[in-house]
C-alpha cells in the first residue's frame, strides 16, 4: 500500500499550488480520502476531506481557498490550494480511511509546502 503525494514547493503569498497524492495497493474508490498538515510544532490538523462520491468537507479556514478532488480512475486525489499565506506553511499529508471493517487507513509521506516571499 502507498499513497505518495507531490506538488509541494515554495510558492509567494497570494500564490496557488495543486497538490497530488496516487495511490496504489487497495481499491481507492471504497475509500474516503482527506487531506492533513502539521506546521512546525503544532499538531496535524484536518484540511479536507472527499467521500468517495465526491462529496467535501473543509476546515472552515481553507473553505473557499482550497479545493479536494479525485479522479478514481487515476486513484489519485487532488488539493489545488489558492490565495496562499505564509500560515499555510505546513507539511501536508494524504490520508485515506476504508468505510468497512476493519476500517484500514493510510498516511502518505507528506509534501512540503512553504509560502514565503
């Protein structure tokens, strides 16, 4: 089982990143899929999330600047993040959960994403 995520960088504030995470060895589809980050020295906080029928959620901080998408086909899941801030500095994680027992879930190894100017 992997998730690899991609698409991390350093990027001005105001800017925009899409993040990647592909996924292999489990069935993607049966999986719900989120996206994490954790800021140096603070706990990893939710920043979105996709059911597997497409339906979002967001943290309330990101609603409107981030979007999470996927493409089952390409097991793959998306953040496109605009309107960057140096608070959104953070490593960021992709996290799938299954909705049946036993409940598997996985973590990605995270992409750094840096905003600085």
């Amino acid at each position: 089982v992997q998730l690899v995520e991609s698409g991390g960088g350093l990027v001005q504030p105001g800017g925009s990143l899409r993040l990647f995470c592909v996924a292999s060895g489990f069935t993607f589809s049966s999986y719900a899929m989120r996206w994490y980050r954790q800021a140096p020295g603070k706990e990893r906080e939710l920043v979105a999330h996709i059911s597997s029928n497409g339906s979002t959620n967001y943290a309330d901080s990101r609603k409107g600047r981030f979007t999470i998408s996927r493409d089952n086909a390409k097991n793959t899941v998306y953040l496109q993040m605009n309107s960057l801030n140096t608070e959104d500095t953070a490593e960021y994680y992709c996290y799938a959960r299954a909705y049946n027992y036993p409940w598997n879930e996985y973590w990605g190894q995270g992409t750094q994403v840096t905003v600085s100017s």
